[in-house]
C-alpha cells in the first residue's frame, strides 16, 4: 500500500517517538494560531514549555514528559 510503513511480513510499524513529536508539533501550531488570533506576535518561553508538558530536572534541562495515548 503507498504511502504506509510495513514489516518485512505485511505488519504496520509504528514509531513513537515520532508519532509524540509530529503532535507536539500539531500542538504547537494550534497554540501558535490562537496567539496570533489574540494580537500576540509569537509564543512566551513559558507558553511553549506548556504546550510541550515540560518540566524542569534537577539539573535544570527541560524534560519532557510524553503520554502514550
């Protein structure tokens, strides 16, 4: 089927770790049009750490925190 990731024996394959980052991205973009409808011209840091569900480690690196859905 075009278009479709398949195993060697006809199986999907999923990433996950891209499927989380192409939504976060979605994410982002959605987050984005609404700022840009509210006048704002582009999204606070802390406004986007938001969006992506990030939390600081103790090392003071953003970690983010992805849900499998």
């Amino acid at each position: 089927m075009p278009g479709s990731a398949r195993g060697s024996k006809g199986s999907v394959v999923q990433d996950h770790v891209a499927l989380a980052e192409i939504e976060l991205c979605g994410e982002l973009m959605i987050a984005a049009s609404a700022a840009e409808a509210a006048g704002e011209e582009r999204l606070s840091l802390a406004r986007i750490d938001e969006v992506l569900r990030a939390v600081t480690g103790d090392f003071d690196e953003p970690v983010r925190q992805y849900e499998r859905r």
